[in-house]
C-alpha cells in the first residue's frame, strides 16, 4: 500500500470517529435539551407555586380587610374563593400537563435512540463498503502496476527509454520523450528521438522527431493512435519506421 493509500485509510477511520463521536454527541445534546426543558417546566411550576402564595398572602390580606371594614364580606369572600379556586385550577393544570410531556418525552425517547442507532449502522455499513471498495481498487492498481513493470522490463530490452519533457514556445505543455537504441546495427546506441503530447482535445501530437519521419507516415500513424488510442501500437509503428530508416542509411 503507497503512502496516499495509507492517508486514505486513516482519513476513513478519523471519518468514522468523528461519525460516532458526532452520534454520541447528538444524544448527548438531545439529552441536556431535555433536562433543560424539564428544568424550565419545573422552574415555571415553582414560579406558578409562588405566585400562587403570594396571592394567598394578598388575599389573606383582603379577607382581614374585608372583616375590619365588614362591607360586603360574602361578596368579596366569594370572589376570593372565585380566585384561589382559578389559580388552584391553573396549577393543577400545569402540573398535569408537566406530566404529561415528561410522559411524552420518556415515549419518544426510544424511538430518538432507535434513529440514531439506525443512522450509525448506516453510516458504518457504508464505511464498510468503502474500505471495501479501496481494497478493490488497491488490488487492481497493483494489478496494474504489475502489468507495467512487466512492460517497462520489455520496453528495455527493446532499447527504449522514456523522458519527461517541456515543448511549445513557453515550455508550459508537458511531453513524453521517447527514446529508441538498438536501431541502427552499426550505431546500436545512436539515439532516435520522438516526442508526444495531448492537445487540448485530448489528441496526440507530435512535437519533435529527429531523425524526420517521413511526414506521410508521421500522419498516418498519428490519425491511427488517435481513433484508437493503441498507444503501444504506435509506438511500435515509430520503432519499425525508425529502423526502415537506419537501414537506407538515414
């Protein structure tokens, strides 16, 4: 495994990490955002309780008025018992329906948990399969790079070496420079020399020859590779081209 392979890895199992610490963290908050809600509730029940004795205490108030100034004592005591009797009523209200979204969240809770169980299985069934698809991928690449080091061995032993080059006026384009030896019997280490690089419209070019093809054949060739795309063909064809003309003497 190359060293990018290996950062791809890590990469996948700190994704993972963060996956499940970023679930537990969600039930977590879940968690704190419930026992805030809760603490709110009980602290609007303690509020509620509070008002509710300091209006007794007013009333109670009231009511040693209502005796002193003996002015209508049943009405006023009516009203205030009107009052208490409201007040009781919206507390036991309150208190009911504190129950009742506590009971509400204890019932939903679970299903919460399911989800976000649901939601890390997911989440690690599809790591799973992309680790799984790397190791695929590392198999064909090896693969790949087998069959090229194969090739390479080959293209050696046929007196061809490659170069990276620069071409164009700037030297911005990027090129392959192809060398061939073993061409000529009585120079088998005189070089030939052909360089090719991808256009804008994904066609190869021909930039440098030397010794010159014959042009005619030069296009052939370079009209066959680009319906193609045999790039090993081509080269094959430059390598026979090259010896037809070591042998007329070129």
């Amino acid at each position: 495994m190359d060293h990018a392979e290996t950062r791809t890895m890590e990469s996948m199992a700190e994704m993972a990490d963060r996956m499940s610490k970023e679930l537990r963290s969600e039930m977590h908050n879940a968690e704190v955002q419930l026992n805030n809600w809760v603490a709110e509730r009980e602290q609007r029940l303690a509020d509620v309780q509070s008002d509710y004795a300091q209006t007794m205490e007013a009333r109670a108030a009231e009511v040693v008025e209502l005796r002193n100034a003996d002015k209508d004592t049943t009405a006023r005591r009516a009203h205030c018992a009107a009052v208490v009797k409201k007040q009781e009523e919206q507390l036991q209200e309150e208190v009911k329906r504190l129950e009742e979204l506590r009971e509400t969240e204890r019932e939903e809770m679970p299903a919460k948990l399911e989800v976000l169980g649901a939601e890390h299985q997911r989440i690690a069934k599809n790591l799973e399969a992309k680790q799984g698809e790397m190791l695929t991928r590392r198999h064909v690449k090896e693969e790949e790079l087998s069959v090229l080091g194969k090739g390479v061995l080959l293209y050696r032993r046929l007196g061809l070496e490659f170069e990276g080059g620069d071409t164009g006026d700037d030297g911005s384009m990027k090129c392959l420079r192809l060398v061939f030896r073993q061409i000529s019997r009585q120079e088998p280490e005189r070089p030939f020399v052909i360089a090719v690089f991808i256009d804008d419209n994904g066609r190869y070019v021909v930039p440098e020859c030397f010794p010159a093809l014959p042009t005619e054949d030069l296009n052939r060739m370079l009209e066959d590779v680009n319906e193609s795309n045999d790039f090993a063909k081509f080269v094959s064809r430059v390598r026979r081209g090259f010896v037809s003309m070591a042998e007329a003497g070129l």
